[in-house]
C-alpha cells in the first residue's frame, strides 16, 4: 500500500494500491519536490468518473508506467469531491490554455504548485484522435521540466492569465432589463426538438432551465414553456432518468437524451427535484408527481449515509460501464414472469437484438410504440413491474457508492426535501430533512465554522464559501416550515463566518477559501456555475430573505455590494451566469408572505397550504403564532390577525398588504403578477365565507 491507504476520501482510498508512490496534497509533497528538484504530477478525479478508473487500469496500475511516474515526478492524488478549491484552480488553468479540462484532470506543476503543463485522459496506447501515449507524454514532460527558461515562461503565461480571470474587476452597469435578457439569451442556446443546451451531449443544466422556467412564470410567454415541457419531456422519459431506481444520471451521450453516462450525482438530483417541485406546483402533472416520489424514494434508499447523504455513485460494476443499469430481453422476461412483460417491454422500447450494444437494452419512454401515457391501469402494472426489476437488480454487483458527506451538496438536498416536503404534505420528508440538517450541523460544524466533508468520523479542513452558503440557505427553507428560531439562528451565524472569512474587501464577492486557509496559487472569486450555484449566486437569495426577515440593514448593505461585484460580468457571460440571475430576481421580486394564526387552526393550515399550492421561487414563508411579533422598524410590525381570525400578509419592498383570511383569495392573489402587494391584496380581499 502507498500513503493513499491513510486516506478518508474513498476515491484516494481506491488508488492506495497503486503501485505509483503517490502523496495527497500537502506540505510533504512539495518538500519532497522542492528538495529532489522533480515536476509534480498532479492528477484529478472523483470516484464516479468513468475515465478516472480507465487511466488507473491502464497506466496507474501498470508496473512499468508506475516506475517512471515514481523516478521523475512527485506525484499527488487529489479528490475533486473533496478539495474542490484546488481541482477549481488547475481547471480554470486548463481553459485558459484551450483545454477542455475535465475528468480525470493530469497538471504538470513545478514544486510551487505551478502549472506548466495540462491534459486529461491518456491513453496506455497510440489511439486515433486522442491525446498522446501516457508513456511517451511524462517523458516529453520530464524533457521539458529540464529546461526552466521554458518552464518558466508556461508559468508565468498560465499565473498571468489566472490572476486575470480571478481578480479582474468584474462590477459594471445592470440594465433593468437584464433579466429578460439573461432569459431570452439563455433560451436561445436551447434545443427546440430535443430540449435542454443544444449539443451532442445533453446535461441536465439545471441552472439554466430554472431561469427559463421562472421566466415562464414571470411573463408567461408560450417560447419559454415550450422550451420547458420539452426539456422535461426528455429528461423525465429518456435514459437520463432511472426509470427502475429513480435518480438522474449524470449526462446523456446523445442529443436525443437516450443513453445515458451512468454515475448519479447527490448535487444533480437535489437540483432536479427542486425544479421538479415547482413545475408540480404550477401543473399538477402525474408524470412530475411520480418523479418526485421516485427520486426522493433513491435518495432515501440509495444515498443515506448516517443520516445525511452521500456524495455519488459510480457508473461502472464489474468493470463495465452500465452494466448494473442495462437489461437483455431475457432478463426482463425472467424478471417480469407471469405479468404481462409484453407490454412492458413495448412500452420501454425493450428489444430482442437491444436497444444499446451487444443485445442490452436501455429502459426507455421515448418515441416508444406505447407512449407515455397509458392507461391508468397499464401505468400502475408498470409500477409493480418497475419493482420487480428493481428486486432483481438489487441482487447484482452494485456500482461502488462514494460515501463521504458534502456539506453543500446536503445543503442542497436538505432544501430541495423539505420544498418537496411541503409542497407535497409529506411530514417524514420534513423529518428526514431536518435529521440530515442536524447531522451536518454535528458533524461539519466547528463553532460558527463548518467543514467541507466528513466520512466515518474524520473530517477535513474548514469549509469552502459554498458550504457555508447552501447550508445557510437550507437554515432558512427548514425555517419556513418547522418553528425552530435555531434555524435563522444558524443561518446568521453561517453569514457571519462568510462575511468574515470570505468576503473580498477590494472588489466584492466571497472568496471560495477562507482567509485563514491554507494558501493556493490563487484566491478564486467563483461566479460561474460549475454546475452548482456558487456561493456567490446563492447568497444574492440567503442575504434576501434575511433582509426580508429581519430588515437590518446590515443584510440589505451586503446583498447590494455583492450583486454588483458581478453585474458587469454577468451582462458579458449570461449563459455561465445562470444561477446569477435566478438570485437578482430574488432579490429585486421577491415575496415576505406571513400567516399569523394559532399552530393548530384550521383556518391557518388552509391559508398556509393556499401558499404551497403555488409555485412561487421567489417566495419566503413564516407563520407565526398570534403572540409572536416582528421586530420594530420591519413592515410587519404590529400586525396581528384580524377579527380574531388567522390571516396572510403579502411583503414586497417594505409594503405590505392588508391582512387576508380567505385562503381562496389568498390563491387567487398569488396568481397574478407580484409587483404590487398593497393594491393586490385590496382587489383580491374578500368577505369570509359563512362556516
């Protein structure tokens, strides 16, 4: 075993059998470098990743390529999962050399943590089309290091262009209509046919399809709902989706979104399910109801791991790609003995010959010849079917589950939970939520302080800005729903550390590393998706509700500082900014709805579910008990229920309506645009019905 067998990471622990020498990343490897005077080779990965395990097969496993590796680099293994901070540097590097970067990432560095040099996958082999020979590109690397003028100018050419991109002045003028425009030019970059980016490869780009769907609801313009349905369309019937598992997978390989890339990703599905949650609150759709339940039933079944969740799930069992997902016709027989599979196989485009490779089948909905939907009847065999394949899938070699706890990537799944929870009137959802909350608070937190990842006890160093901020953000979605002030509490205080760790004090924005952090080659100020928010987009929405909520100024001052750190470049790069924009839109129409009325009044869960019923993204929920009150100089101070009767309050821009008790009323109001509280909630009061 080399040092990787002291590893926490899974991924890490994967290689410790390597033959290569391999370091994690720390002061010990670059001493080593420094006092042996060789080249880092640092490589990349994360446990789900399909070519990661190809290159180890090939080249790390490989007794003579581990020879070289070992006699002219320090080599160092790195967890992307893990120490993102480090795998965000080296692949911003990789871009702005014209490298696609990506999985498993290969960094050449000098003992500095420069980089020189940059590729992805090699290959063990001469391959058409592909990078060089591994072999033969760590001896044209090992050639090179042994010219330091070289070296030297490929290291100050890549440092200059990364202080560039990083530290660049990014504030710049927002025009009014910057939201229309973010929609309009994001939606132009979709797929009209097949929905999702326009592309050979279709990702479900979460993001950007939020931004089209809250400009549906925002102007209800038929382009930006046609885009949507049929995104959704794709994404629910074709191989993205695990239609006997539930979950999303990572990508599909096709424009078509019919074969997919198998691992399954905790942040991904999260991300989904929010978007999934709003679009079932807007249409009731069975089809979107019953992937919810699927998916949150994965989630639960799949990726608990000690209350929280884990991380991911690779594509590959066996050595396969698939091979745990895939079905032959015969299977499927066998499986599905005695009820009826003909029809099942008809409706999921189950072939003899296979739909896949080598007489496999990909379970579809798409283009089927008995399309989506059947008959009420057909639709619940397919269910008791569905679970009858899952049975016998759980009897083969799983994939490998990457266990390890994020604590961004619970906070998103926290928040997307209890919105399903809710929504859906699903009390053990909420349970589940708040117990994985609790776990991350207990076993990442250190103080005001939380910590990235944690894994059977041992955890890593101080958390990066987007743990704080998806945590902070899923304080405040529990907070709408369970009456427990330690919520908001924590949620201040994650705010407080990012305020003072992270904040960037010369142009804004929050640093990804704390200031008292071990030092990288570059304090990065993320405001790109990477697909997730950044928690610089995340904390336009976190820092808007507790301006709503407490309306101290303090919140307010900071939420405007940080929009406008990243306006400029927003404006320049819509597309890369999606997540940018959903936060402006928070901020600039965003709902303080409260019901005041006792706990357990009917009349209080009737103007509280009148909320739910709606998709409102926008929209920050409290209800209050009737001795409660908000604290002077906020707009709800002194309002309290009106003739006795529970009642709803609608806030915006400090105005707040009068107070409303007819739940129909209440969602009927909510239906219409939401500029203008005070004259809507006049309109929209009506006469209490007679009970």
């Amino acid at each position: 075993m080399n040092r990787l067998a002291d590893e926490a990471s899974p991924y890490l622990q994967l290689h410790k059998n390597d033959p290569v020498d391999w370091y994690s990343w720390g002061p010990e490897a670059f001493a080593a470098a420094e006092a042996q005077n060789k080249p880092i080779l640092l490589s990349i990965g994360y446990t789900a990743c399909h070519w990661c395990h190809v290159m180890q097969e090939e080249s790390f496993a490989d007794p003579e390529t581990a020879a070289q590796m070992n006699a002219n680099f320090i080599n160092i293994k790195v967890d992307r999962e893990e120490r993102p901070d480090i795998d965000q540097i080296y692949q911003s590097a990789a871009n702005l050399i014209g490298h696609s970067g990506g999985w498993p990432l290969t960094a050449f560095l000098t003992p500095k943590a420069l980089p020189f040099a940059i590729g992805a996958y090699f290959p063990k082999e001469e391959r058409a089309g592909q990078p060089p020979p591994f072999r033969r590109a760590l001896e044209d690397i090992t050639r090179h290091f042994a010219q330091p003028d070289q070296v030297k100018t490929s290291t100050d050419a890549i440092t200059g262009q990364l202080a560039n991109f990083w530290n660049r002045d990014m504030r710049g003028p927002l025009d009014a209509s910057a939201l229309e425009t973010a929609a309009v030019r994001i939606g132009q970059r979709f797929d009209i046919f097949f929905g999702g980016v326009t592309g050979n490869m279709k990702f479900p780009a979460a993001t950007s399809v939020d931004v089209l769907w809250r400009a549906f609801l925002r102007t209800g313009s038929p382009q930006f709902g046609q885009l949507i349905a049929t995104t959704f369309d794709h994404m629910l019937l074709g191989g993205l989706y695990d239609h006997v598992g539930g979950g999303f997978g990572r990508f599909c390989q096709d424009e078509r979104w019919l074969v997919p890339h198998w691992e399954k990703i905790l942040s991904d599905n999260a991300a989904i399910l929010e978007l999934l949650v709003s679009l079932w609150q807007q249409n009731r759709g069975k089809l979107v109801e019953a992937r919810i339940n699927e998916t949150v039933a994965f989630l639960l079944r799949d990726m608990r791991k000690d209350g929280a969740f884990a991380a991911t799930i690779h594509s590959d069992s066996e050595g396969e790609e698939g091979k745990y997902y895939l079905w032959t016709e015969a299977e499927i027989d066998a499986a599905l003995m005695g009820t009826f599979a003909s029809k099942f196989k008809t409706s999921y485009s189950v072939l003899r010959e296979g739909n896949y490779l080598n007489g496999k089948n990909i379970l579809l909905r798409l283009r089927s010849q008995a399309p989506y939907p059947q008959s009420d009847a057909d639709e619940a065999l397919f269910e008791r079917q569905r679970s009858l394949l899952l049975q016998a899938r759980q009897k083969r070699v799983a994939p490998i589950r990457d266990d390890k706890v994020l604590a961004d990537w619970n906070g998103m799944t926290i928040a997307a939970l209890a919105n399903a929870a809710a929504a859906m009137q699903r009390s053990d959802w909420m349970k589940i939520a708040a117990e994985a909350f609790d776990f991350v608070v207990k076993a990442h937190g250190d103080g005001e302080r939380l910590r990235h990842s944690w894994r059977d006890g041992r955890r890593t160093a101080y958390g990066f800005a987007d743990d704080h901020a998806h945590m902070a953000r899923a304080a405040l979605t529990l907070y709408e729903y369970l009456p427990d002030k330690r919520y908001l509490d924590l949620a201040k205080a994650w705010v407080r550390t990012l305020n003072e760790h992270h904040w960037d004090p010369e142009r804004g924005g929050y640093c990804f590393i704390a200031d008292d952090s071990d030092a990288l080659i570059i304090r990065t100020r993320p405001m790109a998706d990477q697909p997730n928010p950044p928690a610089n987009s995340v904390m336009i929405e976190v820092l808007s509700r507790l301006a709503m909520i407490t309306a101290e100024a303090q919140y307010a001052e900071r939420l405007n500082g940080l929009i406008g750190a990243f306006s400029g470049e927003a404006t320049r790069n819509f597309p890369a900014m999606a997540s940018y924009f959903t936060g402006l839109e928070f901020a600039l129409t965003s709902l303080l709805i409260v019901v005041i009325g006792p706990p357990n009044h009917p009349r209080t869960h009737e103007l509280t579910n009148a909320i739910l019923g709606r998709a409102l993204p926008n929209r920050h929920l409290i209800v209050m008990a009737p001795e409660d009150s908000f604290p002077q100089g906020h707009p709800m101070h002194g309002k309290t229920m009106q003739d006795g009767q529970p009642s709803a309050y609608i806030c915006q821009r400090g105005v707040c309506s009068p107070p409303i008790t007819n739940p129909v009323a209440l969602s009927q109001m909510l239906q219409m645009p939401q500029q203008r509280p005070q004259q809507q909630a006049q309109q929209a009061q009506q006469p209490q019905p007679a009970r």
